[in-house]
C-alpha cells in the first residue's frame, strides 16, 4: 500500500486514461496500417508500432497497480508539528546560507522542478520526524550537507 496525495492520484488516473483512451487506440491504428501494407517480415513501421504498443501496455499495467496500492492521505488528519508525507518544508543549508523549499511526496509524485521530493530520497529521509529548529546531516551524492529547518507546514 502507498500512501499520496489526492492530486498524485488524479494526475496518475488522467495518465492512465489518455494512455488507454488516446494513444493506445492511436497505436493500434498504426499497426493495422502497417499490417496492411504487405510483407511483415520486412515492415519497419509494424515492428516499430508493434513495440510501441507493448510499451505503452507495460505503461498501462504499471499505472493499474499503481492506483490498485494507492491510498489518498485526508490533509485534515495529518498535523504539522513534525515532517512527514505530505509535509513542506522550509530549510537552510547551514554552508552556504542557501534556502529551499521542498514538499515530501510519494515517489510516483517526485518531481524536483515543481519542488516535489519522493519520501524515500536521502533528503526526505533524513527529515522525517525533525522538528522546525532541528539541524540535519544528510549524506548525499555531492557529499554531506548541514540542514537546518526553518518551518514546516502541509504542502
């Protein structure tokens, strides 16, 4: 069982409904052309369309047991006094004086460009359960970093 957000689980079902309903029917129409065409053994656009429709069946499948194993977390019952799932957080690198701000989110819903970090991530893992005024160490690929946390809410 995985636990996300409402939103992780809406943009997971939007996924799995425009692979299902739009490039899976798209796909099929490509392998039919081709089928058409003659000879299979020499047909670049069946083969390449072939192994189109079975990345994108893969997809689908892993986008099923995705949802099967989600749980949507009620914001109202988680508080904010300690970080966890869900928690954004406001913290300092103690180095450099650098801010930064990242919420801890399910790793089907990561995504560093909109300031989403997968619970399972070093970063995350090291803040779990911190209090704000709490200073981390966190051993990360670029080495070791000081993090102090400045305040937490719900993301």
């Amino acid at each position: 069982m995985e636990y996300m957000s409402e939103e992780g689980y809406n943009k997971i079902l939007a996924e799995l409904k425009q692979l299902e309903s739009v490039e899976l029917p798209r796909v099929r129409e490509a392998i039919a052309e081709a089928r058409a065409q003659g000879d299979l053994s020499e047909n670049f656009e069946y083969h390449a369309a072939k192994r189109e429709q079975g990345r994108i069946l893969s997809r689908i499948r892993f986008k099923q047991r995705v949802l099967e194993h989600a749980r949507i977390i009620d914001r109202t019952l988680l508080g904010s006094d300690t970080i966890g799932l869900l928690s954004k957080v406001e913290m300092t690198n103690v180095a450099n004086q650098m801010k930064m701000t990242y919420t801890i989110v399910n790793p089907h819903e990561a995504n560093i460009l909109e300031g989403k970090i997968s619970i399972k991530s070093p970063i995350a893992k090291a803040l779990t359960g911190k209090k704000t005024g709490d200073t981390v160490t966190v051993q990360v690929p670029a080495g070791t970093l000081q993090l102090r946390i400045d305040n937490i809410t719900l993301g």
